[in-house]
C-alpha cells in the first residue's frame, strides 16, 4: 500500500522532474523559433515583409493621402509576395537604414540596392535586377561624349557624397574636380547654379530629374557606357533557400519581360515615356 507521504515524494519528484526539464524544453522551443529561415518564416506567417523609402520615385512612391505604395520595387513586391502565397506588408524606411533593418529582421527582403562590397559583408544579394546606366546631366552648352573627357581638372563633377555615383566618379574620372556634396539635391544644385558643369546619376534618377525639370540640362551617356546592377539584399540565411526562390522569380520574369513591364510603368508615374528615353539606354 503506498503511504501518503509515499504519494508526496512521488508528486515532489514528478514536479522537481518536469521543472528541470523546463528549462530544456523552453531552450529547445527558442532554438527551433531561431532555426526558422527567411522562407519557412515568410511561408508559415504569410506575411513578406518589405522597405519603402518615401520620394524615391520611381523606386517608391507613397500617396500622402491614401497611403498606398507604388513603383517599381513594389509592383515587384506585390508579385513576389502573390508567387509565395503571401500578403506584402511596407515599413518605411531610409536607403541607410535599409541594411540595418534587415539585419534586425524587421524586413525580408530590400529591392533596389546596389551590391557594394561594404553592403555585402552583412547582406546578401539577388541576381540583379536591371543594369543601371550612369549618365550625366550636363548644363547647356557642356556636351562631353566620353568619360575621358571628363576626366581633367577644369571639368567640375557633382555627385552625392558616399553613393553609387561617388564611388563611380573617383574610379572613373580621378582626375576631374569632384564635388562630393550631401544629397542628391545638392548635387543638382551645383550644376543649376554654375558651380558644376554636369552631376553623375543612374539613368532611373536622371530620367526621373529632367522630366520634373527640362531646365536644369541635358542627360549624356559617355561612352564607353557603364552600368551598375541593381539586386534586392536579403539576410544572410543558413539555408539560403529565400535567395534562391527570389533568383528563380527573377528569372521567370525576366524570361516573360514582366521586368521591363515594371520599370516603364513606374516611369511613367513621374511622366517619362518611352520616347523620353534615349537610345543608349537600356535596362
């Protein structure tokens, strides 16, 4: 016959038991949660998660009224997020922050960035997306025709300090006087007021500029022509199986010629035409 006192220390181990195992179950319950991949979590939550970046067109663009999200990065999004049964959620973010924000897991996945070796010791990138033409927009009367022809002292060469289009100019044209100025505004300034003859943006922004402002001069792609790919960055994964399915879409739609679809209706936001495109641009 089993005493009560018997049922006490059988009770007293049984609770002594299930609290040491706790801790071990809870560490193993963490481990499986932390285990869980950009893809398992996108597939269980059915939820794909994306930065928007405000005034970015035609990249992002953002209703104040409405607050809906267009552009070329979100049209992908939303395409991307239908492929994967999921709903697209847009936190908004800055082009700085957009690494970070990833690395934080506050998103899954940021369309529009340029592959820099710097980006690419946190992140990881897509195959690219389109090949980004640099161009110049060069005040009236200054028509250069090669990179080599910018290349001298006397011409003055705007860009926006720590950009694409910075580290571009000190690689191509070291020889040029550079003005490394804060924005991309500033950058544009330099040349409507004389103190630049031309400023480097990729053909998406220089496009975008002129059509806002005819005025402000002419767009020029130096040869030899140069461009810069364009991916979307995505967490390191152990399993890179998130990376891996985007690559794959990429290439889908690329193959139906979704892509281009994509970046001339995003134009078109801002009114640039197909016409408005010059011939030694591509994307």
């Amino acid at each position: 016959m089993v005493s009560r006192r018997d049922i006490a220390s059988l009770l007293g181990a049984g609770t002594l038991a299930a609290t040491a195992l706790s801790p071990i179950g809870t560490a193993q319950a963490q481990t499986g949660a932390a285990a869980e991949n950009t893809f398992q979590r996108i597939r269980r939550t059915k939820k794909l998660r994306i930065a928007g970046i405000v005034g970015t067109e035609p990249y992002y663009r953002k209703d104040i009224a409405s607050g809906e999200w267009s552009g070329f990065c979100v049209s992908m999004a939303q395409d991307l997020a239908k492929s994967m049964d999921a709903e697209l959620e847009i936190a908004e973010t800055t082009w700085g922050n957009a690494v970070l924000d990833l690395q934080a897991n506050k998103i899954d996945i940021m369309f529009g960035l340029s592959p820099t070796p710097s980006r690419a010791l946190t992140v990881e990138f897509t195959r690219p997306i389109m090949l980004n033409t640099f161009t110049i927009i060069a005040k009236p009367g200054f028509e250069p025709k090669t990179w080599a022809d910018l290349n001298k002292p006397e011409v003055r060469v705007a860009v926006d300090i720590g950009s694409t289009h910075d580290l571009f100019a000190r690689r191509i044209i070291p020889n040029a006087t550079l003005l490394a100025l804060k924005t991309p505004d500033d950058a544009m300034l330099s040349v409507q007021s004389n103190r630049a003859d031309c400023v480097i943006q990729v053909a998406m922004l220089s496009l975008v500029t002129v059509k806002k402002n005819p005025k402000v001069g002419k767009i020029i792609v130096p040869t030899p022509a140069s461009a810069q790919p364009t991916c979307a960055g995505v967490r390191a994964d152990p399993d890179p199986r998130f990376r891996t399915f985007v690559d794959n879409w990429l290439e889908y739609n690329r193959g139906l010629g979704a892509m281009k679809g994509w970046i001339t209706s995003s134009l078109e936001l801002v009114g640039v035409k197909a016409g408005d495109i010059p011939a030694e641009i591509t994307f």
